[in-house]
C-alpha cells in the first residue's frame, strides 16, 4: 500500500484516571509527609506528657493544624485539577475554601486530643482482646466508615453540583472507599497494638499507621475511578 494513504493517528488526550491516580499518589505523599512532620514534633516535645510546657502545647497543636491544613490543601489542588480538566465549570476557589476549612477543624481536634495523656496500654489491651468491642470494631467500622464516606462525598456532590452530572455515583463510590478505609485502618491499629511490645507501641504502630494511611489513600482513589468516568460537564 502507497505511503500516501498512510494518516498518522491523532496522539490522544492523557487519561483521565491516570491523571487522577498520579495526582493523588502526589497528595498521599504530602499527607505521609506531614503525618510524619507531626510524630517528630510529637516525639520530640513529649506530646500527652503532663510535663510539656505550654510552649510545646503550643507548637505541637500548631503543628497538627498546619499539616492537617496542607494534607487537605493538596487534596483539593492536586485532585481538583484533574476535575477541573474534565469539567469546564468545576468551582475550583469553593473545593479548595472547603477541603482547607475541614483540615483546620481536624488539626485542631487531633492537636488537642494529642495533648490528653495516652491510654494506659495495659487497660486497652485487655479491652481489645474482648469479644464484644472486637465484634464492635468489625461491624461498627464499616458503618461510621460509610457514614464518613457519605458526609464527604455529600459536600463534595454540593460543590460539584452547578457543574457536573453523575453525582449520585460519586457519593456512591465515596461511602464504599469510606467503608474500606475506615475498616482497613482500624483492623492494621488494632493488630498492631496487639502483636508489638507495649514498649515499641507508640512509635512503631504510628509509623505502621502511617505507611497503612499512604496505601490506604491511594486505594481510595482507585474506589473513586468509576465515579471520576461517570462524572459529565453539566
């Protein structure tokens, strides 16, 4: 066949779900830095000892709503854009106000929690070898899972809803990738609290915490896949 009918194919538009993936792979790993920004500060200012002074109280809460604030930042930015490129009318300004404003709510709440003095391990161990609170966190962490996964995609819907249709898949998909993660999470703590030393507890179990966290958060934009490919420009 002559050359002259050979018409070289159009490159296509980078994927979309690509795109999504790579951009959250980016925001997980902002998240794992700032978790571990958090335990270092933590580590180093004695974070739940009684003796803390009030200026590490201080930098320690500081420290938890910045990095809660950035992690919830990238979220919206780096996700967001790839939302942007698919629908013209994406409220970009509305998705970032909001994600910032949650991370500011949730720093300060794990920053004053992290200042209350740490269960006594003994007590908690006992606790989860019990039947009923094992049975407790096997069904009860699929349900505030989906619960979570249902209010976050929810707001999230209410933002997108002036520009995009196929809202109800992303709600959809937000309560299952609640459910998994929340239930991963709890299952990987409570193992972890239970199979280490109660002396290498703290600081290894939050390091495990924190890798589990990294996969967990790429595994939840896999879940959200679908609900990306249903959303159409309104």
């Amino acid at each position: 066949m002559s050359d002259a009918f050979a018409v070289p194919l159009p490159q296509g538009a980078p994927s979309t779900g690509r795109n999504w993936i790579k951009a959250n792979i980016m925001a997980a790993l902002i998240s794992a830095a700032a978790s571990l920004a958090i335990l270092v500060v933590g580590q180093a200012l004695g974070a739940g000892k009684a003796d803390a002074g009030m200026v590490a109280r201080v930098i320690i809460v500081l420290t938890h709503v910045l990095a809660s604030a950035v992690t919830l930042a990238a979220y919206a930015v780096l996700p967001g854009r790839v939302l942007r490129q698919k629908l013209p009318r994406f409220p970009m300004r509305a998705w970032i106000v909001l994600h910032v404003a949650a991370g500011l709510l949730i720093g300060i709440y794990t920053g004053y929690g992290a200042l209350q003095p740490p269960t006594d391990s003994n007590e908690l161990t006992e606790q989860l070898a019990s039947l009923p609170v094992m049975m407790g966190i096997l069904f009860g962490g699929p349900l505030v899972g989906a619960i979570f996964g249902l209010v976050v995609g929810s707001f999230q819907a209410l933002i997108m809803r002036s520009a995009a249709r196929g809202l109800g898949a992303w709600i959809g998909f937000s309560v299952i990738a609640g459910m998994l993660s929340l239930t991963v999470a709890l299952t990987v703590a409570v193992l972890a609290f239970t199979a280490l030393p109660q002396t290498l507890t703290d600081v290894v179990g939050e390091v495990m915490m924190l890798i589990t966290t990294f996969f967990i958060e790429i595994v939840m934009a896999v879940v959200m896949l679908p609900a990306v490919a249903r959303l159409t420009p309104r």
